[in-house]
C-alpha cells in the first residue's frame, strides 16, 4: 500500500521552561530515479505521490516529450500504486522510488546534469546558454481581476491537506480564469509541486493551459516561471518574491508574475495588461 505522506517521529519539545516528549510529522523526502527507455535520466528529492505527475511535467517542461503519444509504457514501483488510464502504467518494478518512462522515436535530452535537490530546479545549469528557452512568447490575455487574484491564497492554502500535518510542504495550484482550483500538489520541492501540476494538466489534456493561472506557496524562482511558460499559462501568483532571473524571463515571454499576493496586496512585475 502506499506509504504515508506524513511519517510520524518521537520528538523532546521544550515548551515554557519544560520538557515534553512528543509525536510529530515530517514532510516526507525520498529520491526519485527517473529512467527513460532503461536508462538513468535524474535522480530527484521529492515527497513520494503523484511520481508519474512528476516525471511528466518535468520531461515536459524540459522538452524531452512534446507530446503525451510518446510515452508508449511507462514501469513504476509496486509500492508508488499508481495507475493512469491515458497510459499503459505497469507497477512491476521491485525496487522502490523508481519510474521507467518508455518513449517512442528519438529522444532529445537537455545539456545539463539532472541530479536536484528538492530545494533546486537548475542547480544542474553549467552555463548560462543552458538555461535558454525555446518557447514561443505567450498570447495576450486573458485579463483576470485584481479581486480574483486575491482569492488565491486562501483557496491555495484550503487545499494543502499533508501541509495541515507538517507545516513544512510547498503546493501549487492550477486555476482557472474564474478563480476555480482545477489541480493542486504538494511537494517538498516548490519546482516539484509545480511538475506534479503540470504532469496531471498533461494527462487531463489541459496543455497548453492558456486559459489557467498558477499560483504556488512560496517565492517565484525562474524555474517556476519557466515551467509555466512551457505548460502555456500566462499569469503565475506567487506568495512570495521572484527573483531577477524570473522577472527577466516572464518579460521575455509575455508572462504576467505576481509577486507578495497576501492580505489584500500584491505587486505586479511582469504582464501587468492582463490584470484589470
């Protein structure tokens, strides 16, 4: 059966001048070994769930697949219990933490080393051309409300299920132009999260997401921004601060990035027609 999203860990908690023995949970972190047709790809640190999601959105947002009809089988830990009608998902694999992604005609593999933390997206980048894109910029549109935008958070944060028990999980969610969440996923790694959407928004045939907007828990990396731009969603919210590289890269390609959306305040650093 699948593990736990929380494991619980004995803890001594001081309190007011006094010891207290206690129960606590942990936001689970494991590796994942990504395999394409048997070989090794990455190894990265994510909390277990959602691994297919995962390993879709991240080789979609690396462009190793363009489409979902080239993953032909896909072999996944026993232990994962994970199923996808869309694909032909075999839970035959002995070893735990390992997904096998069998992929038709050649395969066009990124220039960078693979190997993440759950902490970094493009720690593997060795140069700048790396990081280069080959997205085309977004259409304009759609133009969402102020209001709507301030929704977000709340809604985000209502959905957080396995962050209710830890307090120590990043989520990003998909939502539509009427403020609705159509998919959320928490994850150890905000870049992880993020994949897990975009893996899921592959499967329902959501891609590319034009009419959505992705709201993620806490800042607003370039990895972020780079993975909405290549699920085609125009407007990313972010709760915290983006940094320079995702304002640059949001600019480039016609991307609206929110920044510090809380209370009832938000700055605007990119995109800002599409907000009315």
């Amino acid at each position: 059966m699948p593990r736990p999203d929380a494991p619980a860990v004995g803890t001594r908690k001081w309190r007011a001048g006094v010891w207290d023995e206690a129960e606590d949970r942990l936001a689970a972190e494991e590796p994942l070994q990504i395999l394409i047709n048997r070989e090794p790809l990455s190894v990265v640190m994510r909390t277990p769930g959602s691994d297919l999601e995962l390993a879709l959105g991240l080789l979609w947002s690396e462009r190793v697949i363009t489409d979902l009809e080239q993953v032909t089988r896909v072999l996944i830990s026993a232990e994962a219990a994970e199923s996808e009608a869309r694909l032909n998902v075999t839970s035959e694999l002995v070893e735990s933490n390992l997904i096998d992604l069998h992929l038709a005609g050649a395969v066009r593999l990124p220039q960078r080393s693979f190997l993440a933390s759950s902490a970094c997206g493009v720690c593997g980048a060795t140069t700048v051309e790396s990081l280069a894109l080959d997205f085309p910029p977004l259409a304009d549109g759609p133009v969402l409300r102020a209001s709507l935008l301030l929704a977000l958070p709340d809604r985000l944060r209502a959905g957080q299920r396995v962050f209710d028990q830890t307090g120590g999980l990043h989520a990003a969610g998909l939502f539509d132009v009427d403020g609705e969440l159509r998919i959320l996923r928490e994850d150890v790694g905000r870049h992880n999260a993020v994949d897990k959407v975009v893996g899921r928004a592959l499967l329902d045939g959501l891609l590319p997401a034009t009419g959505h907007l992705l709201a993620v828990s806490g800042r607003a990396g370039y990895e972020i921004v780079q993975k909405a731009i290549a699920a085609g969603i125009p407007l990313v919210a972010a709760v915290g601060a983006p940094s320079s590289l995702a304002v640059a890269t949001a600019r480039t390609f016609n991307q609206s990035l929110v920044g510090f959306l809380r209370d009832d305040r938000f700055n605007v650093y990119a995109g800002w027609s599409r907000i009315g």
